[in-house]
C-alpha cells in the first residue's frame, strides 16, 4: 500500500491500486510458488503491448501518469496513478488498461473480465474526466493471453456515479483506520509512564544497561551489550525500548534464534499487561501495549498442506473479503500478549489464513518476537514490507548466534543428482525411454493430481535442454579442476555471464510452467519441478552478489557432485538490513571479544559496546579448570572413561540435577558408553528432539525426590536461552572447548579472516568455541540465591589464549586461580559452606 497521511497539512495521499487492491476489494491470497513469475509475465506483456502501439501510433503515450485533487471532510485528498496507455481516436480521448491473462477461454466479454481489472479501468475513465474535464473518452480494457496469444479490447463504459460512492466509502475506511490508528497511539504514548520496571528493584547493573540503551535510542545508533545470563537482559531490553517507543510512536522487533527464547520474551511482555478482560467493553482499554508472537507459516498452517492459493485453501479464498468483515484484528488487539495458539484459533473461527492474520497484525502491534529470518533472510524480506523498517527498533537476543545463521542464508547449493533425476524422468515423455520413475517425479504424476496430460512437447523439451546445460556445466567444471577428483573438494570460479542467461532462460520457463499450472489445474505442494526451479533461483541471484566473502566450491563427496556458494562472511549483508533500521540492539551473554562481534555482525568500529559483569555474589558458584583430560580430536579416545569417571565424582559429592556439556553429539554418545551413576537418571539430549520430548525432559528434573544427570551438546536447545533456577540444575560440567569441527568450509573461513584481520584461527574456531563455553556455563547461576558449580574438563582452558577469552569476574587476578589441584577437596569444600 502507498497510502500516505500527513495530518499537520490534513493531506491524504494514495493510488488507484489502493482504491481497487485486494484488501479493498475482497480478493483471495495468492502466494503459490510462482505467483513472482506471474507478476514478471505481467511486466513482459505490458511492456511488449506498448511498443506495439507506440509503433503504429505517434501519439501514444504510454505510462501516463495522472493526479487529481479532492476533499473528503477536513482532508484534501491526492489520487495519483499511471494509465497504461492514453492516444486520441477520431476526437475521442482513449483511455487503456493492459492486463495478462492465463484463461483458455476463446470468448471474454466484459461481463467474464476480472472485475478487479474493469473497477481499475473506470477509475482511471473517473479521474481523467475530473482532471480533463469536457471531452469525450472511452475505456478500453485491453485483456492479452499469453499462450497462445490473443488480444481481447474489450470496451469499458464510464460509470461516473459508482465510481465516486467507491471512493468515498474507501476514503471512509481509511480515514477511519487512520484516526483509529491515531487514539491507538495518543493512547499508548499517555500510557508511557505506566510502563514502570515490573520488579520491585533492579539487579545489579541493570540500570546501566537500560541508560545505555536509550542513549542508543536516543542517537539513533547501535549498541553492542555483553551482560552474563541472569542480569536480566530481556526485561532490561524490553523496558528501555518499550518506554523510548511509546514516547516516540515507534515499533519493535525482538528476534530471537530459538523458539525456547521466544518463551522467555513471551513471559517477559507479560509482566507490563494484564490478561484480557471478561467484560468485553473494557477490554480494548486493558493493554499497555501489544505484543505478537509470530510463529513460521508451515507451524501455524490450518490446511492440510501449506499452499496459499485460493484452488488448495479455504483459509486463503476470499481472505480480503473475510478479514474487513469480521473484528478479528480489533478482538486480537484487546490482548496484551497475542500468542501463536490466539491467532490459530481466532483465524480458523473466522476462515482465514493464520499467517497472514499475523502479518496483518504487523501493522497494528507495538512488538513483534520472531524469528531472525523474518529480518534477516532474503527470501523473507518482501513479507515484511508492511512495516516502516525506519520506525522500527531491533533487538536481537543471543546476537553470537547471528552471524552463523546469516551465513547459511547467503550458501545456496545445487546438486547435479538432481538435475539428472530430473531429466531422467523426463526421457519417457520425450520419448527417449520407456521405464518410468520409481517416484513421481512431476505434480501431474502424483495420486492427487487431476486427470490431464502433461505439459507440452516443447516445454518438456525446452527444459530437458535447460536442464542439460546444466549438466554440460558440471561436466566442464569436473574437467577443469581435476584436483576434485583427489580432495573431494576444489574452489572453482564461475562464469557469472553463464549464470546470468541461465536465469533468464529459467524465468522463461517458470512463467511457461505457470500457465501449464493455471490451465491444467495441476496446483500441487509436491512438486519437484519447482523445487528445483527454486533452488536455482536462489543459486542464481547469490552467484551475482560480487564480493570476496564468496566462495565457490565444487564437492565430490557423497552421491553426486555439488556446487556451493559458500558465504565465508555476512557482515555485509548484515550490515546493509541493519541500516534500514530506527535502532539496533545487539545483545548477548557472550560477546567477548567485541571487536570480533563488531566485525561478523557488520558493526562499525567505532559502534558504541557495553560489557558487563554478573551481578550475583561470586562466592555462589565454583568454577574449576580441570586440566587433567584432553578433548582435542587425536587424543579424545584415550579419555573418554576419565571423563565419565570425574563427571560420576562430581555429581555423587552433592545430589542434584547436573549438566554436562560437549562439543558434538558423537563425543557425547562416546562418553555416555562410560557414565553409570549411582542414584541419577541419565538424560540424554537427542540430535532432532521435537518440543514435546525437550518439554518432557525438562519436566522431569522439576522432581525433587530424583537426581538427574543430563548429557547434552555445548550451542544447543539445552545451553543457551533456558533457564535452570535453582534446584532444576546444580552442576554443569563443560567437557572441552566447543571449536567447530576443521572443515573445508570452516577452513575457507579461517583463510578469510586471516586476510581480513590476521586472526584466522581465533574467528573461525576460537573466539566461537569458547562463546559455547559460557553461554553453557550460564546456565547454572540464574539469581542472587541460586548456588552451583562449572567444571571446565580439558587442559586447553588453562592455556593462555583460552583462559584470557574466560569471563573477567570468574576470577580475581588470573585465570590460573581456575584450575584445580584437587576438584574433589575443593567441590566438598563449597558445598559445606
């Protein structure tokens, strides 16, 4: 939507497609997969059409664009657009709207036309009459389908009286929207005050992370915060920004990387709001702000599979129509929290698409806590275009987790199995072959399509031509770099021409494969075709970023040969979202040292950074280095029972809950051979763990009268953004620093930054092996009466290069005070105190 208010000139600014859109005019979603192919066919046809008539008419303008002024109550009213094609014809002034069409229909009239397309057209015959007033027009709808082409003009008569109620009844909603929007936020900025600390009193150092925050709001810039688990870094987040945008009418985003977070911030947000109300009438005046918690479309989806288009989904037919209709979105706002299970049920009460409810209440919410992809993500930003980016401040929780996750954002791959499984399957339709594919390869094929042939003969051969140039590709970069054929892994070079015309060439298709879809019926969530068609895209568009942060390596490992684009480095990319934003707060347990975070997460230099210290008394926790293993990879097997025979000691000196914590799952399913406690459980934290089973781990450590140990891995969903307050974890014992396993990819990183900034070696394996650490070392001390101990099992902490990277108030002087001589006499020692 363009619609632009300015209420200090009482000027109301809009398009012709804000009057005749779908939210105005009730029309259904259309995501499906190719719904951006469509529009580029649009494009295609509307530019094709007016060179036609530009060639055969010297008058014809094309593009026109037309402003005409009104009043609607106190506001003077802006109505902009852009005619498609205006020419004079025998003293009448012709008026053209241009629009693509996919029907096979051989007859269209204007009574079968998209009315959407007809209300556009009348609109533009309205706006010109008022602008020219006095000559004669006409209005031709000019209706053009694609395959095979046919050109429909259908004449479009003026209707003068319809057109202008349709205007004054949008105007209606909009300026009603707008001053509900306004109350919203006179409310909500009155209400600034009552957004009060929600504890009684601070934790130590709270009060410096709140002022520095909004010194950051303040000057509109970013702020790195360091602050140990348990200071309070949410609810210090959240009542520093929550204060600063109610005053200012700004919104907020909180990301996080982990669905347990989102918990954490749920829990947060309910400390400032009330529940809703049960008496209905004073419920909108309840909340002190809104809150959303926006959770992924395949989690939320109310279909029984997830495609958004009108043919597969009731939820998404008539969506527009349904949402202006019903008070969900003002039902939804009366709550001060609207949590995921809300909007499902709300949404399949009223027939509407969840997701896009959620999205709808984007616009309307003080807070939105999502994920990092919503933001961060390429493929989602175009998603997020309802909200003002400029007017919107970002925190982003567990910030050390950013710039991995960016990464895997900007690293598409492309599979050569996939290609020729592809073209395998298409031999039989070209008739090359006569097996057929164990597996449907094609949505025609599946069970659930409909009866109707395949696509035809030249789209099928036009792809298998598509698809062997990409075979003839990897063939030739096979031969090139013959060294693959030894390593198993090569970086190559790619030619970015090559890639460019193979994305033009793909589009094509995509927009063939389209109307094949539209006309078949063959709308299908299983579609491999598009997948791969997909997965190219998305090759393609990353091949033409240029930048030394790129990497293209050819792997021969595994069952095929497979091209990636390996983005060594997102700060770039990081940086470029970052700036779109009001503010950005970064914050997180771990960010030691802060030079590293200021450069992976695409932070100036000179980006203001606070550290600070854990607020409980130090005398509540012992930690100790225990250098009397080793966990690097060559000699790990020869310590694997040593290590199960400390973690045994630890856990039998004082009964309780423990954790320990390891590098990967491999070394913890080697250690866990080894552990048999005495009167514990031992838990045992599973590569895919669904939230059902993470819930029911967790659940039984809330057991008094039983001792459990958990084995988990250091990064994971039990390390990081959970708590374990007191009696739920006593011990955690961190089994070797968690460096990434040496890689080719992690070694393409090392290169990188050591080109960068000298410091290979600590950015790619290091400065985030050792953040693992401490974030798993959080875990245990979460308040002033919480009492716990960290073991740290390996001889590497008590190396220097390790030990300095230890958090400063874990000791007095030096680290070397860590490790222990005996950590039996000094674990008996802190537990009799």
């Amino acid at each position: 939507m363009s619609i632009y208010i300015d209420d200090e000139t009482k000027t109301i600014s809009l398009s012709v497609r804000d009057l005749c859109g779908a939210e105005a005019t009730g029309g259904s979603l259309n995501l499906s997969p190719l719904a951006a192919a469509r529009k580029e066919m649009g494009r295609d046809i509307h530019v094709a059409y007016q060179a036609a008539q530009s060639a055969q008419q010297a008058a014809y303008r094309k593009e026109h664009s037309l402003r005409h002024t009104t009043h609607f109550g106190e506001y003077t009213v802006i109505i902009h657009g852009r005619i498609d094609g205006v020419y004079e014809a025998e003293g009448i002034t012709v008026i053209e709207e241009v629009k693509s069409v996919l029907s096979q229909a051989d007859d269209v009239n204007v009574e079968s036309a998209p009315p959407a397309y007809v209300l556009q057209l009348r609109i533009y015959l309205y706006l010109w009459s008022h602008v020219h007033p006095g000559g004669p027009v006409a209005g031709r709808l000019i209706l053009i389908r694609c395959e095979p082409e046919r050109i429909w003009p259908l004449e479009i008569l003026p209707d003068s009286d319809a057109v202008e109620a349709l205007i004054r009844e949008r105007l209606k909603q909009i300026v009603e929207e707008h001053e509900r929007a306004c109350r919203h936020q006179a409310l909500k900025q009155a209400r600034a005050a009552s957004i009060v600390f929600p504890f009684p009193q601070m934790r130590k150092h709270q009060d410096r992370m709140i002022e520095a925050i909004g010194t950051a709001l303040e000057q509109r810039s970013r702020l790195l915060v360091s602050a140990p688990t348990g200071i309070g870094k949410t609810v210090a987040a959240l009542y520093a920004t929550l204060r600063f945008a109610a005053r200012h009418g700004l919104s907020i985003f909180f990301l996080t990387s982990k669905t347990t977070q989102q918990r954490i911030v749920a829990g947060t947000l309910r400390l400032w709001n009330l529940e809703p109300s049960s008496e209905p009438e004073k419920a909108a005046a309840l909340p002190v702000f809104n809150s959303l918690i926006l959770r992924s479309k395949e989690k939320i989806c109310a279909n029984d599979v997830v495609f958004c288009h009108e043919s597969r989904c009731r939820y998404a037919r008539d969506f527009f129509r349904k949402l202006e209709e019903s008070n969900v979105r003002d039902a939804l706002l009366a709550e001060g929290l609207i949590t995921p299970e809300r909007v499902y049920a709300a949404a399949v009460e009223e027939e509407l698409c969840p997701f896009e409810l959620s999205l709808e209440m984007l616009k309307r919410v003080d807070v939105t806590v999502c994920d990092y992809n919503y933001v961060y993500d390429p493929g989602a930003f175009d998603r997020m275009d309802s909200s003002d980016r400029s007017r919107t401040i970002l925190i982003v929780d567990e910030a050390h987790n950013l710039y991995s996750r960016a990464r895997e954002y900007y690293s598409p791959e492309l599979a050569l199995s996939q290609i020729q499984a592809l073209r395998s399957s298409l031999q039989p339709l070209l008739g090359f072959g006569q097996e057929e594919a164990a597996q449907p390869a094609f949505a025609w094929e599946l069970p659930s399509a409909p009866d109707s042939p395949p696509p035809s003969q030249s789209f099928l051969g036009r792809l298998d031509t598509f698809l062997e140039r990409i075979q003839s590709f990897f063939s030739n970069l096979l031969e090139s770099y013959p060294e693959v054929h030894e390593s198993g892994r090569a970086v190559v070079s790619l030619d970015r021409e090559f890639f460019a015309e193979l994305r033009s060439e793909l589009d094509e298709l995509m927009k063939r494969y389209l109307i094949y879809q539209r006309r078949s019926g063959h709308v299908q969530d299983e579609d491999r075709l598009l997948q791969c068609f997909y997965g190219l895209s998305d090759f393609c568009q990353v091949v033409a970023m240029e930048g030394e942060e790129f990497v293209h390596a050819l792997s021969t490992e595994g069952a095929s040969p497979r091209l990636k684009i390996v983005c060594v480095d997102a700060a770039r990319q990081l940086r470029s979202v970052n700036e779109h934003y009001y503010s950005v707060i970064a914050m997180s347990a771990t960010l030691s040292p802060m030079e590293f975070y200021r450069d992976v997460l695409g932070f100036d230099r000179d980006t203001e950074v606070l550290a600070l210290p854990s607020p409980f008394p130090p005398e509540n926790r012992k930690i100790l280095i225990v250098p009397e293993v080793s966990t690097t990879y060559q000699e790990r097997a020869m310590h694997f029972s040593r290590i199960a025979r400390i973690i045994e000691e630890v856990i039998a000196i004082r009964p309780g809950n423990y954790f320990a914590f390891f590098p990967s799952f491999e070394f913890l399913r080697e250690v866990a051979r080894f552990v048999k406690p005495k009167d514990s459980e031992v838990l045992i934290q599973d590569r895919i763990m669904p939230d059902h089973h993470r819930s029911a781990l967790l659940e039984k450590l809330t057991d008094p009268g039983k001792r459990h140990l958990v084995l988990a891995v250091q990064g994971g969903v039990f390390a990081e953004g959970v708590d374990y307050p007191g009696e739920l974890a006593v011990g955690a014992l961190i089994v070797g620093p968690g460096l990434p396993r040496v890689s080719f990819e992690q070694e393409l990183m090392r290169q990188f930054y050591e080109e960068a900034y000298s410091k290979g070696f600590e950015y790619a394996y290091l400065y985030p092996g050792m953040n693992r650490v401490v974030q798993s070392a959080g875990r245990i001390v979460r308040s002033e009466t919480d009492r716990g101990v960290i073991l740290l099992l390996d001889k590497r902490f008590a190396y220097e290069n390790y030990s300095r990277l230890l958090p400063r108030d874990w000791y007095q002087s030096s680290p070397a005070e860590l490790t222990a001589k005996d950590y039996r006499v000094a674990l008996a020692q802190f537990w009799r105190r």
